[in-house]
C-alpha cells in the first residue's frame, strides 16, 4: 500500500470515530434538526454523484460507484424525511377525542 493510501484510511478511520462520538453525545430533542443537516449532506453527495457520470470520460469503475453514490444517498434522504416527518408528527397537538 501506497502512503497516500495509508493516510487516507487512516482519515477516514478517525473520521468515523469522531462522528460516531459526536452523534452519541447529541441529545434527544436535537436529532430532528441534527437529521435535516445530514439530508442536506447527502442532497450535495447526490450533485457530486451526478457531476461525476456526466462527465465527459469518468471511466467504468468511476460511473459505478458514482452511481452507487447516488442511489444509496437518495435512499438515505427519501429514508431521512420519512423519519424527519415521524418525529415532527410527535410534536403536534392531537384533537382532543373527549371534545367530541
């Protein structure tokens, strides 16, 4: 392995660790505003993904895992707003059934 290699993993490693810490830590009631960021996140990997198979000559391996990219983030979004939507539902006042 290259040391390029190496220090990319090796960041990508402390990367998941750091976010992995980050996340516990987050209280309850911010995990609403905390999953509309990380849609937004995944709405630019899906730009990225996108920019990457039009371009003019990515290769096959690179038009793959562009591809890849695009669909596993657009389900994580369509997944994120389903989520988004449940728990803002939570939050509002359900009709009073003794009123009636």
């Amino acid at each position: 392995m290259s040391a390029q290699l190496v220090t990319e993993l090796t960041i990508l490693i402390l990367a998941a660790f750091v976010g992995f810490e980050v996340i516990s830590k987050v209280p309850t009631l911010l995990h609403t505003p905390l999953m509309s960021g990380t849609n937004a996140i995944h709405g630019i990997v899906i730009v990225g993904g996108i920019i990457v198979m039009g371009a003019p000559h990515p290769g096959f391996f690179m038009r793959l895992v562009s591809f890849a990219a695009v669909i596993l983030a657009t389900a994580n979004v369509v997944g994120g707003f389903v989520v988004t939507d449940r728990m803002l539902e939570m939050f509002k006042k359900r009709p009073d059934e003794d009123a009636s």
